[in-house]
C-alpha cells in the first residue's frame, strides 16, 4: 500500500498556521492577497531570471567561450534532475493530508527555499572559472530542480482545489495569470530601467536581487494564508476513505482521457515560444529594436505589452463566460498569430513592432489568463470518469513542462547565440563603460526569430490543438456525478449526508463563531497585560464594527 503524508493533527493544526480564509465562497482578500499578490511574489525571481540570467551570464560575468559553451549544455543536461525534482514534488504533494490541505504547506516551505537559492544564484565567487561554472550549477539545480518545482506544483494546484463553482474559479484562474503576467512584466519594464545602472557591477547584482527575494518571500507567506482548498477539505470532512491510487493507474486514467493529452501539448507548445521570446528580449531590444542597455527600448517595449494584458483584465473573465473557455483561448489565438506576422514582416520598425505586439499580448491573454480554469475542468472530467483525482500527477507534469523548458530554452538560445557568433560587451579599461559590439546578420537572425518568429508558428499550432477540446460541455454532468460518488460513500460508511451549500454554510458559521472567540480571548488578554477595561475596548470594537458596515 502506497503511503500517505498525514498531519491532520501535526504541526498545521496549530492556530499560527491556520488559514485566514472562513468564508465558503471566494471573496476579495482571498482573490487579492492569495491569487493576486502571492503568486507574484512566487513568480517575480524567475521572471527576473527568465530575462536576465542569460545576461547576467554572458555580459557581467566575462566567461571565457569554453565557458559559453558549457552553459548551452548544462542547462539542457539539467532539464533531466529538474523534470525528476518536479516529478517527485508532485507525488508527494499528492500524497500529503493535512487540515491546510495537501498543498498549500509547500507554499510555505517553498516560498523560503525559493528565497534563498534566489540569492545563491548571485553570490557567485570570482576569479577561478572552473568554481565559478559549479556554483552557477549547483546554485541553478537548486532553484529549478527543488525550489520552484516546489512552489510551481503547489501553485498550480491552488485553482483545482479552491472550488468547484466554474465561475469563481476561472475568476481565480485570471488573476493567477494576471499575477504570471504582472512578475514577466516587471522583468520586462523595471528591469530595463534600472539595470543600466548596475553598469554590470556583481556586487550591486546581488544586493538588488537579496531585495527581491525577500519580497518574494513576503509575498508567497501572505499567499499560504490567504488561500483556502476547499475540494480537498471535502473529502477530509465528509470523512471519506480515499483509495490510494498506484502512479500506474492515475497515467493510464490521463492518457487515455480524450483532453488531457492535447491540453497538455497545447501547454507545452504555448510555454515554449513564450520562454524563447523572454529569453531573447534584452538581446532583441538591445541589437535590433534599439541601443545597448539604453534604459528606453526594453521599457517601452514591457509597457506595449503590458497595457493588452492589463486592459484583457475587463473583458477576459466575462468573456469565458459568455463564450466559454476554449472558445475564448481559441480566437484570442488568432489575433495573436496575425500580430506576430505584422511584427515579423518588419523587426527592425518600431511602427509594425509595436502594433504586431499589441495585437499579439491582447490575443494571448485568454491563454494566459484561464488555461488553469481548463486544466481544472479537464481533472474533474478525469475524476468522473475514474472516480479518482489525479491532481499531483498532473500538476507535476505541468511543473515539468515549466521548468524543464527553461532549462530547454536556455540551452537551445545559447547554441544558436555561439553558433552565430556573438559578441559579448566588454568593459573600458580607461572609461570603466559598457562597450558593446554591433552583431552579425546571423546574430541578429536570432534574435528575432526567437522573439517574434518562433511565436507565430507555435500560435497556430495552439490554435489547431485547442479547437477538439470542448470539456466544458460535460462540466455540468462531471460535477454530478463526483457529487453523487461522494454523496454515495458517506451513507456507505453509515455517516449523514448535507448538500454541499449547507454544508459550507455550517463550517463558515463554525469558523466565524471560532474567529469572534479567539478575538475576544486576544483583546481580553491584551487589556489585562496593558490594564485596559476590556468592556471599553469591545465597546470601541462593536461602535467601529457597526460603522464599517454602515
């Protein structure tokens, strides 16, 4: 029998680590601090890394061309552990019970971790290549391999098990994405602008991201508290026995489900030529679009796609509900291919760049924004069918295709970058300036089909994929049937059976009576530490309280 991580009565029963979410339904703060600004935090170091690692290596670091070359291998020989750390993050998260849920306490562990190898990343040693080529792969199979499959896999999760109401969590979905997009934009707008006055200093490097990983870690502390998983809460309170599902029987139950193999090809596709335009961002702003490190170009080119992700915030939720999921995904599709072939048919415009990238980020938002809301309508048609949930299994593969791809791309960027011949800046030994060299036809080449060219294709190819995968249609009768299985399992094992709505409304009023008790046990002890009539400062509360409701 496989075994089950428990700790219903361990460490995540104490008070301290509770969820600060009691409410049935999603509401703000859960959607703000848990959706919203968590996952930007999780998200912000490896935006950083998507668009500047790269840099980092090839321009302030100085490595020798042998050196170069080991960083085109490297990465794609460590695609292997980083696939494996995701692979086994996910079994574990999916084995693990706990009264916070099985994988919001990876939030938690994953946000320090995350934290810390951010810094390591960084705190690279100078002067012998040889130690400094280890640490760049030690540090780097640390963060990719443990720390970010980590929180990915957790992350991922978060949506599936919020809730099953289909509206509130394509909302969640959203704002997920909206967060994914906000962190990539930060390394595409504040980045640009303040790297230039690092003037590829190492030191100042590190200081700068110690400050970023803090944040993050911040950030990803308030995302475990203001996240609730409400599915796997059903089955811990309905007291239902779960079936202990071999590896063997979960893959066979999602490869052979009619959706999951495309969704996840689509997933795959759609993650590649968005990691290869990160990747190819500075170089294409600093050669083709503008100048070397000129604090405008990249800046303003982050803005051009940034205002379509933001002003997608108005119309992509209401949209999905309107035409649904995929039909949304699959026109916004459309618009994103055609905006890559006016962008492409001139790279060197700023005129035909900026509208092809306009049309391009307003058409890829759906994808951006919901394709966690479909990834959940796809497990529970998985669940259905099965009577199982295979959400670790699932999520780990889409941990995998995120991470590895990184590693992939990095790999694949930096063979084409040494095959073409390019030239790395150097530094005025009189001046103490960045002196950057003009690159060859092949150089640029690159550059822009790995900024523009390789996305036009892969849209289209998303787009194909997408159009088979009409799970939504059978949503209604999936969540009837799980809710008849369980309904079905509790008055097997002799327990009584309360509809779902009342039963969330019983634990909500449980929770808030919970809530007022441990209030009034606070302000009763702090009035009697600071001397404090107790009967004034609850009057104060009530008047405050009364006045807010007003």
């Amino acid at each position: 029998m496989e075994k089950t991580i428990s700790n219903k009565k361990g460490l995540f029963s104490s008070p301290f680590l509770k969820t600060r979410i009691t409410s049935a339904n999603v509401k703000f703060k859960e959607i703000a601090l848990g959706y919203l600004l968590g996952p930007f935090g999780g998200m912000l170091t490896s935006s950083i890394f998507v668009t500047y690692l790269n840099t980092y290596w090839t321009d302030v670091l100085h490595l020798s061309e042998s050196a170069m070359e080991f960083l085109s291998i490297f990465p794609l020989l460590s695609a292997i552990l980083i696939a494996i750390g995701n692979f086994v993050v996910g079994f574990i998260v999916d084995r693990t019970r706990t009264s916070q849920g099985k994988a919001r306490p990876y939030i938690l562990l994953a946000g320090a971790l995350i934290a810390i190898s951010s810094v390591l990343m960084f705190l690279i040693p100078s002067g012998n290549q040889t130690l400094m080529l280890a640490w760049i792969a030690v540090s780097y199979i640390i963060y990719y391999s443990v720390a970010y499959p980590l929180y990915s896999v957790a992350n991922n999760l978060m949506v599936p098990l919020s809730t099953r109401n289909e509206k509130q969590r394509s909302l969640l979905s959203s704002v997920n994405g909206i967060a994914g997009t906000a962190a990539m934009s930060f390394g595409s707008i504040v980045m640009p602008i303040v790297v230039p006055f690092f003037n590829n200093d190492k030191t100042v490097w590190l200081i700068y991201m110690s400050v970023m990983a803090a944040v993050s870690l911040i950030f990803v502390t308030l995302q475990y508290y203001f996240t609730r998983e409400r599915i796997t809460e059903e089955s811990i309170n309905l007291n239902i026995k779960e079936e202990k599902v071999s590896l063997l029987k979960q893959t066979k139950a999602l490869i052979t489900n009619k959706y999951w193999g495309l969704v996840m090809l689509f997933f795959f596709i759609f993650q590649f030529v968005g990691t290869m335009q990160n990747f190819s961002m500075a170089y294409y702003c600093n050669y083709i679009l503008g100048s070397y490190q000129d604090g405008f170009t990249q800046s303003v080119l982050g803005m051009v796609t940034g205002i379509p992700f933001a002003a997608a915030v108005l119309f992509v939720w209401p949209l999905t509900n309107k035409i649904g999921i995929k039909n949304s995904i699959l026109y916004g599709l459309i618009v994103s291919a055609a905006g890559c072939l006016v962008a492409f048919i001139n790279p060197y415009s700023w005129v035909t760049v900026v509208i092809g990238l306009f049309l391009k980020c307003l058409g890829a938002a759906p994808a951006s924004y919901v394709i966690y809301a479909l990834i959940a309508d796809v497990l529970d048609n998985v669940e259905a069918q099965n009577g199982f949930r295979c959400d670790g299994l699932s999520v780990s593969v889409v941990g995998i295709i995120m991470s590895v791809l990184q590693s992939i791309c990095q790999g694949i960027f930096n063979g084409m970058l040494n095959a073409a011949g390019y030239l790395a800046p150097t530094i005025d030994p009189v001046t103490g300036n960045v002196v950057a060299y003009t690159q060859n036809s092949a150089t640029n080449n690159v550059f822009i089909w790995c900024y523009i060219g390789f996305m036009m294709i892969g849209y289209v190819v998303c787009a194909l994929l997408i159009i088979p995968v009409d799970v939504e249609k059978h949503t209604e009768n999936d969540h009837k049937i799980i809710l008849e299985r369980q309904k079905a399992a509790v008055l097997a094992a002799g327990g009584e059976w309360i509809e779902p709505a009342e039963r969330m409304r019983i634990e909500q009023e449980k929770a808030e009576i919970e809530a007022e008790e441990n209030r009034i046990a606070e302000l009763k002890a702090y009035c009697e530490k600071k001397g404090l009539s107790f009967e004034e400062q609850e009057a104060k509360y009530q008047a405050k309280k009364n006045k807010n409701k007003k």
